[in-house]
C-alpha cells in the first residue's frame, strides 16, 4: 500500500505500508495516510540521550512520515522520555558539533516567558546544494527533565502555519 520506500531506512517501522493517521494528525496536519517507527539518533556518533533500563541505553525517537500516497508532507520526531539531555536548542547543538555542511538559521522563537524553559522556534535548514527544510522545534524543561520535539516540512509556508499553530506565540 502507497508509494513511499524506506528499504535501507535505519528506522524500525512499527507496521508495513502506510496506515490511515490518526484523528487528531488528520486535523492538525491535514494529512491521511501515516507512517511510523523508532531510531536511534546519533549526535558525532552518540547517542542523543539515553534512558535507564535493566541497564542504561541509548534513547530512541518516535518518527511519523505524514502525507499522501506519492510521499510524506510532514516528518515528526518525539523522543521516548523526557531527559536533561534533551535540552532546548537540541538541533543547533547538534549541527554546531557536526561538520556536516548544514546550517540552521532562526525564523521565529516564542517562548512562554524569559526563562526559556518552553516555548517552540522555526529554523531554516539547508544543506549544501539543496532546498531548506523548515523545522519545528517545541520544547519544555521542568523538574530536572527536558522533552524535544521536531516536526519538519519542505516548504515554508507549511512551516509558518505550524508556528501559527503553536501555544506560546
């Protein structure tokens, strides 16, 4: 079912195929057909955060590729726990540790209040050679825990309505 190949993708899909997305994915991103699976992310080759188990492990993030048919739209990313690894500004830190030939310019920050303990901002991705990418970052810290999240699109106006979107702006 649909069009979209992930062969040698590092993702371990949760289910074959596309899958109609739920309710409330529908709403807020417009979007029917949904994708999904865990990775490992990796900051200069380790791990973004880990997580106590039996033993302790490297994170994993939830990925949705939310779309049509033809391909995905949207990509989400959540991390499994809140972590103080997963402070705010997690994506610029993570290229400014990476000589990756990406560079990640603000569009718009809001922020709760001063203290810059939750809020969302809109980054401008670019990678030598290719169209930006528009990237979501929503944030919040409290209790010596922090969570990340990323929602990413391909066109920026997709972008800008998702910061319309957003609680603190």
């Amino acid at each position: 079912m649909g069009c979209w190949s992930f062969a040698d993708s590092p993702i371990i899909w949760e289910h074959d195929g596309l899958k109609d997305c739920d309710d409330y994915v529908q709403e807020q991103y417009g979007t029917a057909f949904c994708r999904t699976g865990n990775v490992e992310l990796t900051i200069g080759g380790a791990p973004t955060h880990t997580v106590l188990k039996t033993a302790v492990e490297p994170g994993r993030w939830k990925v949705t590729l939310m779309g049509a048919r033809v391909g995905p739209f949207y990509v989400s990313i959540e991390p499994d726990v809140s972590s103080p690894q997963l402070e705010p500004s997690v994506l610029q830190k993570a290229v400014s540790k990476t000589s990756n030939g990406l560079s990640v310019i603000s569009i718009k920050r809001c922020e709760a209040d001063s203290s810059g303990l939750t809020g969302d901002e809109l980054f401008r991705v670019t990678a030598t050679g290719r169209k930006p990418a528009f990237v979501q970052e929503a944030w919040s810290c409290g209790a010596s825990n922090c969570s990340a999240s990323f929602v990413l699109t391909f066109s920026e106006d997709d972008g800008r309505k998702l910061m319309d979107k957003s609680y603190w702006c």
